[in-house]
C-alpha cells in the first residue's frame, strides 16, 4: 500500500495536530473517523488493564475486535504499543 507509506511519511513531517486532524477529517468518512476513534479508545483501556470482555462492552464492539487489538499489543516491537507509549509519554510531559 504505497498510498499509506506516503501518507505517513509525510504526517511524521508535519507538526501541527490541527493540520493533521483536519487532514484526517477530510480524507475519511464519519464512520471510519469513529471506527479509528474506537480502535485508539480499545488500546487505551486494554493497556491499563480492562478486561477484553470490559472493554468490548464499555464500546460496543465486538469481542473479535478487541482481541485483535490485544494481540496488536503483545507482539514484540508492536506498532500499536510504541504509539501508545509516545502517547503516555507526550501526555505525562504535558502535565508535568
């Protein structure tokens, strides 16, 4: 899929969060902004430890999903778990 490699490529440039969210806004429909959105919720909660089962219900997704995501997270050098990780850590630095 060069068409994603490109794309990120250039949002790993851009240092705007506005920019990036409008670009966002504007390339997906509603339903795939909310299907990101919960994808992003699902790792959150199963990262601090919620229950798939939880989760799933806290959603309303299915379980299937949400198992997808858990094993996402498990996986060596996982994806999912360094761009949380960059997440928590920009968050704390915010607080602080």
């Amino acid at each position: 899929m060069r068409g994603i490699s490109e794309i990120a490529a250039v949002l790993s440039r851009v240092r705007d969060p506005q920019l990036i969210n409008a670009f966002l806004r504007s390339i997906l429909t509603r339903r795939e902004l909310a299907e990101v959105d919960g994808r992003w919720e699902l790792v959150k909660l199963l990262a601090r430890g919620e229950s798939q089962r939880a989760v799933a219900r806290r959603l309303g997704m299915s379980l299937c999903k949400i198992t997808r995501g858990s094993r996402e997270l498990k996986k060596r050098n996982s994806a999912f778990r360094r761009v949380l990780n960059e997440h928590l850590h920009t968050t704390t630095l915010k607080e602080d």
